[in-house]
C-alpha cells in the first residue's frame, strides 16, 4: 500500500509538466482596422454642362423669347467636413465658367422684323451647407445655400435690319443689371479611392429672382416695350475631383 501511494505520488509530480506544456496559448487579437474619416479640408476641380430657364416675354406683343441653352462648365471648388459618426456636415463654395456662344435664334414679329433677345450667362458661383451620410469610403449628400450667375448684357436685335441695342452701353434700356442671386439645393454622391483623393457627381438647381427691364419711347422698334422674365433658373450635372486634406482616417476601431 505504501509503495503504491509512493507510485501514484511520483506519477502525479512528473504528469503535471506535461499538462502545463499542452495547454494552448491564446493569441493575441488582431489589429484594428481604421474606418475612413470624410472630417477635413478639401479643394478640387470639376467640370460638367449647365441648361438655363430664362424666358422673356413682351408687354406690346405678348411673345415668348425662350433663351434656354445648355453649355459646358468646368471650374473649382473649396469646403471643409465634420464627421459625427456617420453623419457629415460641412460647407462648400464652388465657382464655374460657362461658355455660351450667343447663338439663340430670333422671332419674327409682323410689321417689326426677326427679333433676338440674347442674356448670356458667363458664370456661376454658389456657396452652400452640406449634409451626408457616409457608409465607410462613400458619402451620400445634400446641398443647400445660394448661388449667382453673371450675365452678358440684355442685348435685343433685329436681325432683319440688323440694329442692336444692348441693357447697360446705351442709354436706350433702362433697369439694367449684369448679375443676378438666388437660391441654391442640390443632391450626389462621393467615394475617396484613397485617404485623400475623392471623386464625385452631383446636380445642383439654382433658382433666381425675376428681372424687368424697358425700351424707351425713342427706340428705332420696339418704342416702350417692356421685357420680363420669371421662373428663371440654372441646373447643373458636374463631375469633380476633391483632395482631402483628412484629419486622421482611424477615427475608431473596427474588428
């Protein structure tokens, strides 16, 4: 009995080693990976086509002038994000050129001749709130804010005799104004491909305020009319491009 407990003993001292040795180690866990951040400053160029509403009607005639005319656009933008988990807030000021070429065809009015009201826009800014959603590297957003369009002069001819008067360089049109605001809303999307380069499309409608302006009683033709136009606006598609000056793209963890 005594060599047995002795046995039992010794077999006990010599198994616990061999226990400790099999047990498995638990591996450490793997590092996080960082979740992309749109918080920053960014600046970047787009280019893109623009379509204006701008019609003009006539108090002697009643006549329509339509001077809707889509152009290429292409300029930059400056803004900055604030990420709040998913949610991203922030600001942008873009500006674009539009190249018009003032070939909008005429009316013929019995008795006066073929009548064209050229107003040309030649650029456009706006500056607006942004407000998203972001799924990792894509931004789903909206734009909301206020915009304004330069314009070429109001210019009327008559392409049958060919006089032309043009609002502001004579003194034959009077309430004349070569720029006009209003008010800006706008939707699209962006995804960064890298930390820093994002790229992006988005539509934007800018609204803008009625105009008026008046033919004096001593014109060649068209003596006292007075031309309106209401519902005007710009819609624009842009493409752009964007470098994110990020803040820090590992924001949190993620296992």
């Amino acid at each position: 009995m005594k060599k047995f407990v002795i046995s039992a003993a010794m077999a006990l001292s010599l198994g616990t080693p061999v226990f400790a040795a099999d047990m498995a180690v638990k591996a450490p866990p793997p590092p996080p990976v960082p979740v992309f951040s749109w918080t920053g400053f960014y600046i970047g160029a787009n280019v893109g086509g623009a379509w204006s509403n701008n019609r003009w009607t006539d108090t002697l005639f009643l006549t329509n002038f339509n001077n809707n005319n889509g152009v290429f656009i292409g300029g930059g933008q400056i803004g900055g994000n604030y990420q709040i988990g998913q949610f991203v807030i922030g600001g942008e000021w873009d500006f674009d050129w539009a190249a018009n070429n003032n070939n909008n065809s005429g009316i013929v009015i019995p008795g006066v001749g073929n009548i064209v009201v050229t107003n040309n826009n030649r650029w456009i800014t706006t500056v607006a709130a942004r407000f998203g959603w972001a799924i990792d590297h894509w931004l789903l957003y909206g734009k909301a804010g206020g915009g304004w369009v330069g314009n070429n002069n109001q210019t009327i001819t008559n392409l049958t005799t060919g006089v032309s008067f043009t609002c502001g360089t004579f003194t034959n049109f009077t309430n004349c104004g070569n720029n006009t605001g209003g008010w800006l809303v706008g939707a699209g999307f962006e995804y960064a491909f890298t930390n820093n380069w994002t790229v992006k499309l988005e539509y934007d409608y800018l609204g803008l305020g009625n105009r008026t302006f008046s033919v004096p009683v001593t014109s060649p033709f068209l003596a006292g009319d007075t031309f309106t136009s209401n519902n005007r606006n710009v819609q624009m598609v842009k493409v752009g491009f964007n470098y994110l000056f990020n803040w820090g793209a590992p924001v949190a963890a993620r296992y």
